[in-house]
C-alpha cells in the first residue's frame, strides 16, 4: 500500500513539474515577449571637436528621430574610447536629458545653434532619473564616456565640427 502511494505522489509531481513548466512558458511569451522593443541603429559619422589644445575626433553615433532620441545609449555596458553619440534637435531650445537605463557614465556636452559647447556635465550616474537641463538653447548634445573631457581639457566655448550640422 506504502509503494503505491509513493508512486502517485512521485506522479503527481512529474505533472506538477510539467504544469509550472509550461505556466512559465506562457508568461514569457504573453507578458515578456511583447514588451521587448527592437532597438533603433544609428549612423555612424565624424566629430571634431576643436579645442586649444588642438582637434580631437571621435565617430559618434547620430540620433535624429523620436525613437532614437529616447532610445540614446541605454542599455550599452560599454563604449569604445572615441565613440559617443550626438542627438540632433530640429529646432534650437531648452533640453533636458537624464540617465535612466543607461548603463556607462557620461559626459553630457551642450552645443548651441553654431557649434560653441555652452556646458558640460561631466561624469553623469549611471540609472539616474535626475534631470539634466542645458541651462540655455541649444541644438545638439554630445554624449562622451565619462571623463572625456577633463583627459581632453575640453571646455566650454570649444567648437564642435558635425558635417551636415556644424560645418
């Protein structure tokens, strides 16, 4: 009597097992699946910065629509050295950035309507929700690996030089 109870218990775990198995798979498919956003690509193009200590040049990344403007750089673990990435504004205003599912600090550089950096935020927190505003009206913003531009001595009033953009 001992031996056949254990076997319907032994059975009815297998089926218990199965049942949480496929609930599982369910979920992943119905609640995860559909949540996960393709994410954008970007183009790649050259920047110079120029500075009084000389020219600098990276190849930046260039968000232009509303989905890459949103998108940015979240969700990269790295970068390489003299990448980063310029988001480009149609029109000249006020612009406020933040750090949320970014996973690398940043240094933020904000550009006005002729190419002249009017401020930077050096080394931002990653995951932060903090707003960063530009202080001012600006066109671009120009996001560097954290550090960039104390190694670079790149300061306020440099020039930027973004073919299409700042020629």
């Amino acid at each position: 009597m001992a031996l056949i109870r254990y076997r319907l218990t032994g059975m009815c775990r297998i089926k218990l097992k199965k049942y949480i198995t496929v609930m599982a798979v369910l979920v992943f498919v119905c609640v995860i699946i559909p949540n996960v956003r393709a994410l954008e690509t970007f183009p790649l193009v050259p920047l110079t910065i120029e500075t009084k200590a000389g020219a600098h040049k990276f190849t930046v990344e260039v968000a232009t629509t509303r989905k890459q403007l949103a998108q940015g750089l979240m969700f990269r673990r790295k970068m390489a050295a003299n990448s980063g990435m310029v988001f480009v504004y149609k029109q000249t205003g006020e612009i406020s950035m933040w750090m949320k599912n970014t996973l690398i600090p940043l240094d933020m550089l904000f550009i006005d309507s002729v190419g002249k950096i009017i401020k930077i935020v050096a080394r931002t927190t990653p995951m932060s929700q903090e707003i960063i505003a530009s202080d001012g009206p600006i066109r671009v913003v120009l996001e560097l690996n954290g550090g960039m531009t104390s190694r670079l001595s790149i300061k306020t009033g440099d020039w930027i030089k973004l073919p299409g953009v700042f020629d």
